[in-house]
C-alpha cells in the first residue's frame, strides 16, 4: 500500500517546481496561519514522531540554500525527503505510516514557507530559483 500511496501523492506533484509549492504557501498564508498550522500539524502527530520533528526539519535546512532544489520537481522532492524521513525514523525505532510521512513533507513545506516570511532574502532566493531570471526567460 505505501508504493502506491507514495507513487498517488508523487504524481499528483509531478510537473511543478518545488519552490514554487513553498510560494505558493507564502502567497496565501499569512504568517500567522503558516504559525498555526505548523502548530496544528506537528501536534496531531504521535507523540514519537512530534519529538523527532526539529531533528527532521534540520536535516532539511540545508537544502533551503541550493538553488537546484528549489527548481527541482515537487514530485522528485516529495520521495526525496519521505525517503530521508522514513530512514531517520527507522533508525530511531518508528515505523512510520504512509500519513505520518506525508504530514511531516507538509511541515517541511510549512517550514520553508515560515522561513520565507521571516526572511525577504530566503523568499526572493526561491523565486529567483524557480524563475531562472531574466536572462533564462528571454533566451532560454
């Protein structure tokens, strides 16, 4: 059932850039609901998961600063990162569900999109990353 349910949510996703799912939150949330969402999600896991959930977003930070990343395609990045969690969970003694798995990709999502409205440069560093610039747009 997980391949499937995986492969359901992945092709669902394929197609889009992934930057362009975290501006797309920034865009219609403000930073209250990204607050409160996060909030709302990270506690509606169980409690196993809901303690490793900041080693879990840390692993992710770092990919917030490779402009390929954000260009990348959301279905690629969501087996991409349901990958690392599942691993870094089993290592740990969880066997997480097809569910878990898919809440946590949307508090990583939320995350990005949390620090996107801290920070004006992380959000333009993402636009300018799905976007190409405006030499990629005139020539490419």
């Amino acid at each position: 059932m997980q391949k499937v349910y995986d492969a359901q949510i992945e092709a669902g996703m394929k197609g889009k850039k992934f930057g362009n799912l975290v501006l797309y939150h920034m865009n219609k949330q403000s930073f209250e609901q990204i607050i409160l969402a996060l909030t709302g999600m990270i506690e509606s896991l169980p409690v196993q998961i809901s303690e490793e959930i900041t080693a879990l977003i840390d692993d992710s930070v770092h990919l917030g600063y490779n402009k390929d990343f954000w260009a990348d395609d959301c279905g690629n990045i969501f087996r991409f990162i349901t990958f690392m969690v599942k691993k870094k969970l089993k290592e740990k003694g969880i066997q997480p569900s097809e569910d878990e798995l898919f809440d946590v990709f949307n508090i990583i999502v939320l995350n990005f999109a949390y620090n996107g409205h801290k920070d004006s440069n992380m959000k333009k560093f993402i636009k300018n990353s799905v976007g190409g610039g405006l030499l990629k747009k005139v020539f490419g």
